[in-house]
C-alpha cells in the first residue's frame, strides 16, 4: 500500500506566495535606481531586486559597506528617524510614521538593505 501525502493550505500558500516574490523579482548587479520612492540608494548599490513597484513596494540591494556606513548614510541623508530599533541584529529606521522602513543587516562582506514604502 502506498503512502498518500497531504499538503497543508499553509505550505501551499507559502509555495505560492515564494514563486510569486522569485518570479517578480529583479536582479541585476549594475541596474540599481539612485533612488526608490524618493529614499535614496547608497551610491554603490548592487544586486537590486524589486519585489514590488506598486505600494506596498519593497527594493532590496547590497552594499559592500558596513552596516554602520550604511546606517550612517541614511541619517545624513534622511536626518533621524521618528523611530530607530535593533531587531534580530538588524538595524530599523522608521520614518514618515513607519510608512517608510529601511531595515540593514550585516550581509557577508556588507550590509543589505531593505527599502519598504508602505503608502
């Protein structure tokens, strides 16, 4: 007698939801925009992946520059953030009351940041 598998509508949605981010995202190691919703992008920026243009919209990208650079860029560009927290070793700054969230993380030999416009 054989074995019958069951799926659970949590690992379906998640198998959904994984394919629906891979196939919309776009990742070009020198196609990086200057900026993203008007937040900028460090300058160095590689490794671009657009999950989503629309709002909610999310850029992602690398930076081979430390998470403090990276960090530092930010408040000289965007001055400080309304709200500023270390979660799970990731730097998060909130601005425009949390509608803008740029989150860096320490990534190999840099840091990546996630850009998250949310209106």
């Amino acid at each position: 007698m054989s074995k019958i598998r069951t799926t659970t509508p949590l690992k379906i949605i998640s198998g959904i939801l994984l394919s629906f981010l891979v196939s919309n995202a776009k990742a070009n190691p020198s196609d990086c925009p200057s900026e993203f919703y008007q937040l900028p992008l460090v300058t160095s920026a590689t490794y671009c992946q657009l999950f989503n243009q629309a709002l909610p919209a999310s850029l992602s990208y690398f930076v081979a520059t430390s998470p403090s650079d990276a960090k530092a860029f930010y408040l000289a560009a965007l001055g400080e953030p309304e709200q500023e927290f270390t979660e799970k070793g990731r730097a998060v700054l909130l601005y425009k009351g949390g509608v803008q969230t740029i989150i860096i993380s320490i990534d190999k030999q840099g840091s990546q940041v996630d850009i998250l416009v949310k209106q």
